[in-house]
C-alpha cells in the first residue's frame, strides 16, 4: 500500500529529480520518510532560506529545464522559505517548492506551526497549490513542473497537509500530458512583427542589442549571439544578462544601468534602433525607460506579455520565446553597416573607461576580480551575492563559456553560498566560486557546514572591509559620513572559522599577494575560503 | 512606472472586465491581490457560476489612465487561472447592477416614494412599520439617478451588486462548455 508521501517522491523521480533540498519537521516527515528509502539525495541546508537560494543556484547551474526543488516542513519552516521564493520570483527562477502543513482538517484553527503559506507566499509565487486531496498529487505536481519551467519562468508552491501525506493510494500514474485550459503560454513570434524587426534593423544605422536574463532563461544565447554576429550588432547587457554573450566579445559592450559602464549607457542613449530582449527595463538597469523610447526604436522581445509597455511603450513589441524568436531571425537576411557604429563604440569603451585610485595597503577588488575570474576555469560558475562586490564583480568579471549568477531583482544578502552548493550539486564537473562580502557571508556562513556535509566543493571568496560596504557608501554620499549601524566589528577570524569546518583558508592582503593566493584557492577541485582585504573606505563608483 | 498615486486625474477612464476563471480555492484572492499589490482601483467585482462548474465569471469595474487599464489586462490575463479575459466595451455591451435600498418611509410618505419606484421601474419588496426597502435594476447611471431622486427620503441602508455585463450578440462567447 502506498500513500501520499510515496506519491510525491515518485512525481520527483518521473520529473527527472536527483536532488532536493531541505529541512524536515513533523509536517513534512512523511515525506522524508519516502525519500529516506529513495534514490533521491536531500540536502540539509542549515536554514530554509538556503534551500530555496540552492535549489535556484542548482536550478540556473544548467538550463532551467529542471527546476531545483526545495521541501520543508510548516510554520517557521514555510516561512522562512518565503525570502527565497521571493528572490526567485524576482529574477524568474523556476522552483518547485513543497511545504508541509498541519492536518487538513485542522486548517484554518491556528494549531501549532501553522502558517498560511500559499496567502503569504501569493505575491512571490507563479502558482501555488494546496493540496485537498491525495488523488490530486499527481497532477498537481505535473502542473507545477510545467508552469515553472514554461512562459516566463518562477517558482510554483506546493502546500501539502500531513494527512495528505499519510493517506493510503492504491496505485499511482503519472499524467504524461498536463491539460490546463487556461495556461497557454506564446512561444513563437507573430511572424509580421518579425519582419518589421528586420525591415527597422535594415534601416537602422546604429541599433543595440540589450539582452536580459529572460535570454539565459530561454536557452536562447547561442542564437542571440549568432544574430549579432551574424549582422554585427553591438550587445549590452542588463545584471541577470551578464554572460549571455562572453564579457570579452569584441560585441559585448558591458552592463548598462545606474551600476554599469558609462559607455553601455551611452551606446542605449545615442541607439537608433535598441532590441531589448528578455529584460523588463527595470529601474536599476533603466532609470529613465522614457529616453531609451524617444527618438528611437524600440523592438521589446519578451515571453510575458504584460512585461511589454509596463514601463516603456514599444515601437515593435513580439511576444515569445527568445530562443525561437532568434532562430527565426537567423533565417533572414539584409543589408547592413554598423562598422562606424562599432568603431564608435570602442573608442568610448576606451575613452569612458572607469578609471579608480585603489589604495595600494589594501587588496583592489576591480583588479582582483578580473584576475580571479581570468584564472577561473572557461566554464566556471561565478556567482556574486549582494553590496559592493556584486558591483565590482558585475563591473570587472571575465566570464567566457561560465555562467554568472547574482539575485538581480531582489538583491537578496547571503545567496552566493548556498546558491553555490546548488550549482555545484548540478554540476560537479565544474569550478564554482562565491564571491561575498563580510555581511553577506555571516548570512550564510552556516552552509559551510551543509557543504561539507554532503562532500560538495565550494571556492568561498570573502572582501572583508568591516562594514556593509553598499550601505556605508550611500550613507557617505547621501548622509553626510553619518555611517550608521553599517560596522562589523564583531567579525569572526575567518581563518579560525574555517578550520573549524575543516576547509583550506587563505588571505590576501594587498594586490602582490593575489596571484599565487588565487592560483591555490583554485588548484584542487575541494572546498576553499579565500579572504581579500579590501579598504573600507573604498567605493564603487 | 506609473502608479494609481501619480497619474492624471483628466486621463482617468473606466473599463469593465469580463473573466472566466477556473474555480480554484485563492482564485478571488488572487485578482484582488493583485489590485492591492499593483495599487490599481477598483470600483466594483462580482463572481458568479457559469453553466460549466469549474468555471466562475467574474466581472470587474477597473479605472486608471490607458497605460494603468493596459496592465490591468495583461496583469490579469497572466494569472494562471483566468481562463479569458475580455473588455465588455460600452456600445457593444449591456450591464446591469441592482440595488437593494432601505427607505425611512411612514405610511404617510409611501404612495409618493411608491410612484417615484415605478417611474424607474423599480419594486417595494419589503414594508415594515416604518420604511420600505425597495429592489431597482439597471446600469448605474439609472441606479444613481434613482438614489439621487429620492434623496429627499431618510435613506437607511444601501446594498449594491457592482455589475455584471455581457456582450452583445452571439461572438462574444468563449467557448461553448462555458456559458
């Protein structure tokens, strides 16, 4: 006899799911139980937080056809999932994460660790689901993998009552076919918006092409970048774009936005023509939507449609998906020379080049990052968390065939490790670094321990400079030097602390010592923490 | 981004939505979350079965400037159980609200209110010792006038549906299960 448990665990396997990760309590424990005897690993995360950062990180380490899954139990657990959820909705990361929740029958009664998590998690959430009947799991569960990965992607909730769990099934099929009237994503383009595309490209005379995250989330680079190429179109991109072309791609003209280069922005102000795809001209990487629509064309390719003219009216909106969109724009050809545009281009990318004084007592984290991410293996994973390293990462990294990886919408302090541990679990054949600074880091230095745990190598890069750096640099520009409550002096000796956990540590203290630092924090494929001291006083602009 | 808080009030317009959702528990939360989160205005919702019994129709007054009742659309139409989603547009449309109001009347006062409801076609369908309630239906404009004419009588309560609309004709179906 099986029960509901043994269904859900079943509806994972038939989805092709090796890992999940999570946090048991009584509500979920019928579900452990299955997967306790399953072929599927669960990894203890050390707050619930972190399994929804991991599952995303595991999620985006390959093509987001399989999301990452995370299962924790009622109340607290539930709820503090929800930052996690909420940090991938924000960037459409596909999740599937189950909560477990009291007996059905005492729902609604405030019982011990109850929580409404499918009306607190409404606003952060594609879909969610709770569960009222045991019959329901296998649809449901094929429901909420097709809603996550399909359209523009985020995570689904799956809210199942202990009882729900317990109750007895006599067998189990799994709907090969999912049939929701009322979902139906656009894929394709409308082929005469295609050809208008074109025909404003023909008569363009300095388009741009801004790529967003929806293009990594569409499996749609390859084909983005073979259209650039194709008709030599300058690129830029947002923060969630950054490694859809390669950062040293004689198109690629870096990162637009109040963070990015000055000569991105540039090149968005004086275009004629901007494709913006997959990117949903939000306020950090657009300040101004009206400039970038005026006097110019503005083709917005996008999966979700509301996304279009929310906060910038198109000349052309084509609504589908990136990938099929740019296949489709491979078929044709035209007439075209940007060359004077290009050259433009370059020379402000030299001429508008961020110059900085860094202070030679402390480690430069702009020449750092470049020579770690030069280092790195092509393939690496990088992944930045949030404050003045994701800038300077964003600002500086090399990435090449890896993947780059940051919480963009939500800037959510404390994702690099545990979205770390996720991507590596994905992808043990590849090199995964995290690169935090001393803030983020203690919001998440407890997963060293799940990382170790589970024998999952992680490279740790920590930029010490004793303050919530991001917030102490607005408070100088905007409050007058007032910094406060932004020191961390209660910082931990992290040598100490990481050989506590048992991983390799070292520290660079000024530029000199980077390089043979770096070459040894990356040599074996194992755990390692690396701290740079960088100055505290040290700014990203 | 504009929001309810910073747009023109001269370019404030009024739409009405007809949607067919999916009977799911959360479905009214879901649209009027969305209202609440997004800062839209609403004036008025109204739910109520379908002849298919998964399906609900529910039919929303929206009002904001073009750009707002764009997103309004696209917002809605993106929730995973909407169904469809369609402008019931004035010319090509018939809505009615009814109203249930609750008149201060002594027996002295109800021949005259008594006319004045007929004149609008309106019913007494409550009398008690010392107030009538009585049922008017109509578009809103009609509803208003009525209230508004017999504003000389103590109103005591008013109770008002919102509207509900259907297209003119036979294209504006979606689906033949859905009616």
């Amino acid at each position: 006899m099986m029960n509901g448990a043994d269904i859900m665990v079943k509806c994972l396997q038939a989805e092709g799911v090796k890992h999940i990760f999570g946090y048991p309590g009584v509500a979920i424990a019928p579900f452990y139980d299955k997967v306790y005897e399953s072929d599927i690993e669960a990894v203890l995360v050390r707050t619930e937080q972190s399994a929804a950062h991991a599952a995303s990180g595991y999620t985006r380490g390959y093509n987001t056809e399989l999301p990452g899954v995370c299962a924790v139990t009622s109340g607290p657990g539930a709820t503090n999932l929800i930052t996690g959820i909420a940090t991938a909705y924000a960037d459409s990361i596909p999740l599937i994460c189950i909560t477990g929740q009291v007996n059905s029958e005492l729902l609604g009664s405030d019982v011990f660790q109850e929580a409404d998590i499918t009306g607190a998690c409404e606003s952060f959430v594609k879909y969610s689901y709770l569960v009222r009947s045991v019959e329901d799991i296998p649809r449901i569960f094929k429901e909420a993998f097709h809603v996550a990965i399909t359209g523009r992607k985020g995570p689904v909730l799956i809210d199942v009552p202990i009882d729900i769990q317990q109750a007895s099934v006599k067998s189990f099929k799994y709907p090969e076919t999912v049939e929701m009237r009322t979902y139906k994503p656009t894929v394709k383009g409308n082929g005469a918006q295609l050809k208008k595309v074109i025909k404003e490209l023909e008569k363009a005379k300095r388009p741009i092409i801004c790529a967003g995250g929806g293009v990594l989330l569409s499996k749609g680079k390859y084909e983005l970048l073979s259209f650039a190429e194709k008709n030599n179109i300058p690129v830029v991109t947002t923060m969630m774009g950054i490694s859809v072309v390669p950062t040293d791609h004689p198109l690629c003209f870096g990162m637009v936005g109040n963070n990015g280069k000055v000569y991105a922005n540039k090149a968005m102000n004086e275009a004629d023509l901007i494709m913006m795809v997959g990117a949903r001209v939000a306020d950090r990487a657009i300040s101004q939507p009206d400039l970038i629509t005026r006097n110019k064309v503005m083709v917005h390719i996008d999966v979700d449609p509301a996304e279009i003219g929310k906060n910038a009216g198109p000349t052309i909106p084509l609504v589908g998906d990136v990938r099929h969109i740019f296949d489709e724009l491979l078929t044709y050809d035209f007439e075209s020379d940007y060359s004077a545009w290009i050259k433009e281009l370059n020379d402000n990318k030299v001429a508008l080049a961020r110059k900085r004084n860094p202070n030679p007592e402390f480690v430069d984290p702009a020449g750092f990052i470049s020579m770690l991410s030069h280092k790195m293996a092509k393939d690496a994973i990088y992944i930045a968390d949030v404050g003045q390293n994701q800038i300077w990462s964003c600002d500086n990294v090399c990435i090449r065939e890896g993947k780059f990886m940051t919480t963009g919408g939500m800037g959510t302090m404390g994702y690099s490790i545990p979205a770390a541990i996720g991507a590596k679990c994905r992808r043990p054949e590849r090199q995964v670094v995290a690169v935090c600074g001393d803030g983020a880091f203690q919001m998440s230095m407890c997963e060293l321990a799940t990382a170790r745990q589970h024998n999952i190598p992680i490279k740790v890069v920590v930029l010490t400079n004793g303050f919530l750096g991001m917030v102490r640099e607005y408070q100088h520009f905007n409050y007058n030097d007032r910094y406060s409550v932004v020191r961390l002096d209660g910082n931990p000796d992290l040598e100490k602390l990481a050989s506590a956990y048992d991983i390799p540590f070292v520290r660079v203290r000024n530029d000199a010592e980077a390089s043979d630092a770096i070459d040894e924090f990356l040599r074996e494929d194992s755990s390692y923490i690396m701290e740079a001291v960088i100055d505290p006083m040290d700014i990203v602009r | 981004m504009k929001t309810v808080q910073n747009y023109n009030e001269v370019d404030m317009k009024r739409k009405v939505f007809q949607i067919l959702v999916e009977n799911t528990s959360g479905v009214l939360s879901r649209i009027s979350g969305l209202f609440s989160r997004r800062g839209y205005s609403i004036e008025s919702i109204t739910c109520g079965d379908t002849a298919d019994k998964a399906v609900s129709r529910v039919t929303i007054v929206a009002s904001g400037d073009d750009e707002i009742l764009d997103q309004i659309e696209k917002q809605l139409a993106k929730l995973v159980d909407v169904v469809d989603i369609r402008e019931l547009k004035p010319d090509e449309s018939v809505y009615r609200e009814l109203a249930l109001i609750k008149v201060k009347a002594e027996t002295s006062e109800r021949v005259g209110l008594i006319t004045l409801a007929n004149t609008f076609r309106a019913n007494v369908i409550d009398v008690s010792n010392h107030g009538v309630i009585v049922e008017i239906t109509g578009n809103s404009g009609k509803i208003n006038a009525f209230i508004d004419l017999i504003s000389g009588y103590e109103i005591l309560e008013i109770a008002r549906t919102g509207i509900a609309g259907l297209r003119r004709g036979t294209d504006g179906v979606v689906s033949p299960k859905i009616r």
